[in-house]
C-alpha cells in the first residue's frame, strides 16, 4: 500500500535504536540525529545507547517506551539487531525502518551513506508500508505453559550443546502428519525464509504470501521434505520419551526455550503484526536480486 503525503506531519517523533557497538553505526546515529531534529521532529534514543554517544539533550526511553510513544523507529543495524528490536516494537502501532550497517540487509533498506534522499520522501509520506507476521513459540510441559517467545524469522527446534538426532512427532491442526529422526525442524515465516531456513535448502516464500514452511535439519531418512503449509495453522512438535538430552526452541537465534523429553511444542501466528516502512521504489525481487546475486535482465 502506497501513502502520500504533502508535509511532514505523520512521522512527529521518531525513535532511533542503534547498535552502537559498530563504530560507523555510532556515526550514523548522530547523522540522523541531526538531520532529523533540523526538520524540527521530536527524536527519542534507545536508553542503550546514550552511554555510547553523546545526545544528552534528546529524550531516551527503552524499546516499549520508544514503542509507546513514537510515530516511526529507526533501526540502525544489520537484520539480527533488527529482529531483535522488532520482537518488542511489533506489539505498537509504530512503523519501522532500518539503515543497513550489517551483511546482507534483506530487512534493512536504507543505505547509511546516501539515506537523506529516500527518508525525506518517507517522512513526507511517499513510502510503502507492509506487514509481516511473526511466530509464537509456546513449551507446554505435563499440559502447562513452561516458556514462550516470538520469532521474526524463524523458530528452530535443536539439540542443546551437542549436535545429534532427536526424535518428535508433527502435528498441524492436531492432525498427524509425521514422525521425525532429525537434527531439528526450521518452521520459518516468509520474512525467514532468507534466513536460516534458506541455507538448509527450503523455500523462499514472497512476504505477500499467508504462509510458513517446515523444514527438517538433516533428516536420518532420504524421503523428508520441506512443506509449506497456511499461516493460520497451529504447529505441533511432540517431542520423545526416548530422547536422551536437553533440547532447545530458539527464536530468531536470539532467544531459547528449554525443551525436556515428553515436552510439547505448540507453534502459531502472532495477532500483532510488525509494520514495515520501505522507500516508494522498494520491490522484494530487486532485493533478492542484489543479495543472492541473481543476475540482471537478458533482454
């Protein structure tokens, strides 16, 4: 969906969350800084970062704070500090933006050393919107909720420290669809689906699409495939009596979940959505173009 806008009125404060570890992430945050309050908008930092630079005139709050009282936030980073801060930021009805200063950038759009051009056109309201779901990861053990997370991109069942097979069952809407013998099981969002679940050889997924796909890590079976299935399904991970170790869910491999033998692992959509603000020429296949080495036209 495309919005315009003929001032600055939309985006009155803006948050900027930046991983301030990176030195030209340090720089990029006070360009910004600058760039921004000289359009007069009311900036608010990341409390994490005022100890790394110096804006001691600015507001700071923590992300629910940013979350709660911002219009846009800024997310200066690579994907994973992005991840990170759209876990908390999705549950506010904020828009987000990043500025790439990691690897591949797929959520990341803006380029840290041209972005006055394309921000401009965003704060003046000419930019595209769009919407991404996330997971929800719950540990259920003897029928009681143990732990539970969201995941962006993707949520992993894997052994703890060592790797080795496990054994667990699928579920889909309690219907039965396989028992497995594997490293572990990706089950990705399309947003991950360039993630981790891409390099182990599952599907891309366009972020348009109301789906997310099952991926077994390293079956011990040579007929195991990965499966798409609809985003509104609730996925069931039985997992084992007879395994032998500790398990874990890792979400977005930032956050994990304990998993013991004879745990359940209920897996499904989030309610809330992360919205995602992309300059006005933003198109999804020019990004996998540009990151995965595609290729250009032939004619």
């Amino acid at each position: 969906m495309i919005q315009q806008h003929a001032d600055f009125s939309e985006f009155k404060t803006i948050g900027l969350i930046a991983k301030t570890q990176h030195e030209k992430a340090t720089q990029t945050l006070l360009t910004l800084c600058h760039f921004l309050e000289e359009k007069g908008i009311t900036v608010i930092i990341d409390q994490r970062n005022t100890n790394d630079v110096d804006l001691g005139h600015l507001q700071s709050c923590d992300l629910v704070g940013i979350g709660e009282r911002c219009d846009l936030a800024i997310v200066i980073g690579g994907d994973g500090y992005m991840l990170g801060a759209a876990r908390v930021l999705s549950r506010f009805d904020i828009a987000v933006i990043g500025v790439n200063r990691g690897n591949l950038g797929f959520l990341t759009d803006l380029d840290p050393e041209h972005f006055e051009g394309p921000l401009t056109e965003v704060l003046k309201g000419n930019y595209l919107v769009e919407e991404r779901f996330l997971l929800a990861a719950e540990v259920h053990r003897h029928g009681h909720l143990k732990s539970r997370n969201t995941a962006v991109n993707e949520v992993v069942l894997h052994p703890d420290k060592i790797a080795h097979m496990i054994d667990f069952e699928v579920y889909v809407d309690d219907d039965f669809m396989l028992n497995q013998r594997a490293d572990g099981l990706i089950v990705s969002t399309p947003t991950g689906s360039t993630a981790y679940s891409l390099s182990g050889g599952g599907p891309i997924l366009t972020p348009n699409i109301d789906a997310i796909s099952l991926l077994p890590m390293f079956p011990h079976t040579l007929n195991s495939r990965p499966i798409v299935i609809d985003a509104n399904s609730t996925v069931r991970l039985k997992i084992a009596q007879t395994n032998k170790s500790e398990m874990q869910i890792s979400c977005d491999s930032h956050v994990n979940l304990s998993v013991l033998p004879g745990d359940e692992v209920f897996i499904h959509k989030t309610t809330h959505k992360l919205k995602l603000v992309h300059p006005k020429d933003y198109n999804y296949f020019h990004v996998l173009q540009n990151k995965l080495g595609w290729g250009n036209k032939l004619f």
